[in-house]
C-alpha cells in the first residue's frame, strides 16, 4: 500500500478536519477524492496505491467522519459546508486546480465546487451520483443512516455488512467484506463502532425531502472539462436514464458501467480503476 501522510487543517468554524495526503508529481494538478455520507477517506485507499507517485492524491474527511471532528451543530452537516471546507483546503494548500473524484455525497460536493469555482477543477469523476437522487435510493439509504451499529470483532462486523449489503456487491468474498469493515468501522470501548458522527442524519430529511433544489445548473458548470459518470451497473440512486441525460448534457463526458455492483462502486473493481486512468489521461491531453 502506498504511504501517505496524515495531515490537518481548521475550519472556518474552528474543526480540526483531516486529510490524507499522498505524494505524487508537481508538474500534474493533484486528484482529490471525496468520500460518500456514511465513509471516509479510507475509502480510496486502492485507488491511492494505484496513483500515488505519478499523481498527488488528497483523501479527507468530511466533518463528523474518520479522523476529522464532529460539528457541534449537527444542522451543518450539508453539502455547502462540505465544499466550503475542501474549497479551504485547497486554498491553504496553494492548490489552483485539481481532479475531483467524487462517491455519491462527494460527487455532490463536487458539483457545489464547479457552481462556485469551477476553475479549481481540472476534471471530474462522479461516482454513482447526478444532479438528481432517485428516491429508491434516498429511502435505502435513509433507512441505515445515523442508526448506530456494533459488533464484537472485526469479523463478526464483515459477516453483518455481508448480509445488510451483500445485494450491493453480490461478488464479495469474506475478504473484501472484511476490508469493507474496516474502511468504514472503528475499534472502541464497545467493540467495532461506525466511524462517522451518527448526527450527520440530522438533517437528511430537510437536505433531501421534496422539492429539492434543481442540481443541473452546478453539474453543467462542469462543461469544458474533461468529465466520467461511473455508475454501478445496478445502482437504486443514479437510474440509467440519468447517467445517459448527464453524458449527452456535457460534450465529451464518458458514462462507465461498473457491471454487478450497486450504489457505489468502491474503486477497487478494474473498470472503475479504468475510468479513472481514462479521466487523467484527458486531463493531461489538455
């Protein structure tokens, strides 16, 4: 696996909010890689090693997640807070532009970033997720979130996510659903505990109940940059009919499916790694 350091920045509202940082080549705008609403920043940990050298790779936690604090104020746990954060991130870091790969909630974020600053983006992956969320998905998800969770062991936690969502990566063996628990768990007192701030359901309801604002505008802010939709073959929040909407809205965007994975793939199948060394090659050509 490669190294990586682990690095730290503060909030505006004062957080102290973590990042992994992997070394890679100056001469090539880094890739930064957002998590999904319930992960962190162990969750590209393949992806990483596979980059890492010819490409700097940055990895944070949102807020409320891995090694990041929680907010006090669990109404801020939003996706214009999440952007405010890396887009400060960025700025202390003296970064101009960079790749944004982006899972489901970091595809979001994504999207705010190129509504606010889409000079910062060099070019875009987003991972399972669009401008809109189909509710299938939304109430799959709002039905696991914030609820806490703990097991005994390590594998004990594996053979639990094996049978909660084995129907999202029906090819997962013990091994991966073991590595799958310790991207997303921690050890505490009480065994092996989600790694999130289980607040963070807070405001799901209001985030993401009816009407929701029209997302289309932030996603076309990414026109005129190399863009990758990579979809879950079998995904319940980003429909078929979607992902094909967002290429053809977007000149030159690529649609990738992930055969046999649901929401999301997790990089660490060959043709998400694919997309992805596609994506960075058009970056390059540019």
């Amino acid at each position: 696996m490669a190294s990586w350091s682990d690095e730290y920045w503060t909030s505006r509202d004062g957080l102290n909010l973590h990042y992994r940082d992997y070394s890679g080549s100056a001469d090539r705008p880094p890739v930064i890689c957002l998590h999904g609403l319930t992960r962190n920043a162990r969750d590209f940990e393949t992806l990483a090693d596979r980059l890492a050298g010819d490409w700097r790779v940055i990895a944070p936690d949102f807020r409320g997640r891995g090694l990041s604090d929680p907010d006090p104020n669990s109404m801020n746990y939003l996706p214009a807070t999440y952007a405010a954060d890396v887009l400060q991130m960025i700025d202390e870091l003296a970064i101009d532009r960079a790749v944004f790969i982006g899972t489901s909630l970091g595809g979001i974020v994504t999207m705010i970033v190129a509504g606010f600053a889409n000079q910062r983006i060099a070019g875009a992956l987003l991972n399972d997720v669009g401008p809109e969320l189909d509710t299938v998905g939304l109430e799959r998800i709002r039905s696991y979130v914030g609820k806490p969770l703990a097991f005994k062991d390590w594998d004990e936690a594996a053979k639990a996510f094996a049978t909660k969502y084995g129907e999202v990566h029906p090819a997962y063996g013990h091994e991966e659903w073991l590595r799958y628990a310790r991207r997303v768990g921690r050890e505490t007192g009480k065994g092996i505990e989600l790694d999130y701030d289980l607040a963070i359901v807070d405001p799901f309801d209001q985030l993401y109940s009816e009407p929701r604002a029209n997302a289309w505008p932030l996603y076309l802010a990414l026109s005129g940059r190399p863009v990758t939709i990579l979809r879950g073959a079998n995904s319940d929040l980003l429909p078929a009919d979607l992902a094909e909407r967002m290429r053809e809205a977007i000149p030159g965007a690529e649609l990738a499916i992930v055969p046999n994975v649901g929401h999301a793939p997790d990089f660490d199948e060959p043709e998400s790694i694919a997309a992805v060394e596609r994506l960075l090659a058009r970056v390059l050509e540019r």
